[in-house]
C-alpha cells in the first residue's frame, strides 16, 4: 500500500537539499602549493599535479585543482611538434 500524500503546502523547502558550498579556509595554501609544483615540474599538466597533491596529503579533486589552474594563469606547455620533409 502507498503512504498517503502530503499536502504540497507542508512539504519541505526547495532549499533544504542544496549542496552546501565547499569550506575555501585553505584555498590559500592550496593555490600556493600548486604553483610551486607548477614550477618545480613544468611539463606536468594540472591531472599530475592533482596526484601529486594527494600524494602530499591533500584531498582534491582534478576539477579543483583545473580551476585553480586557470584562474592563475596557467595553461599547458606544448610540445613543439617534429615537421617531416617527406623524404625516406
């Protein structure tokens, strides 16, 4: 058997299951920690980073840590790409 409804009137606030926004306390030090692994490790693209944080002990996700990376400037260094002559 169903459970009978409630009257859309006592139902609960459509802001009650809204994701709470994520503590930002130690975005800070995060940020400053992804900078100086940008800079020790040039190559390595925001995803190594994102593992070596975690691997630091931090627990962030790539998405974070992509955002972070764009808001500081940072894109990924590209290999310049070898041109063949077409001979042999």
């Amino acid at each position: 058997m169903r459970a009978p409804r409630l009257p859309h009137t006592w139902s609960a606030p459509l802001d009650a299951n809204r994701k709470v926004p994520c503590d930002t306390r130690d975005e800070e030090r995060l940020t400053e920690d992804i900078i100086a692994l940008a800079r020790t490790y040039g190559r390595y693209g925001y995803r190594m980073i994102t593992g070596l944080l975690n691997n630091a002990g931090w627990h962030v996700n790539h998405k974070r840590v992509e955002r972070i990376w764009r808001r500081e400037g940072r894109e990924a260094s590209r290999k310049n790409r070898q041109r063949r002559d077409g001979y042999g």
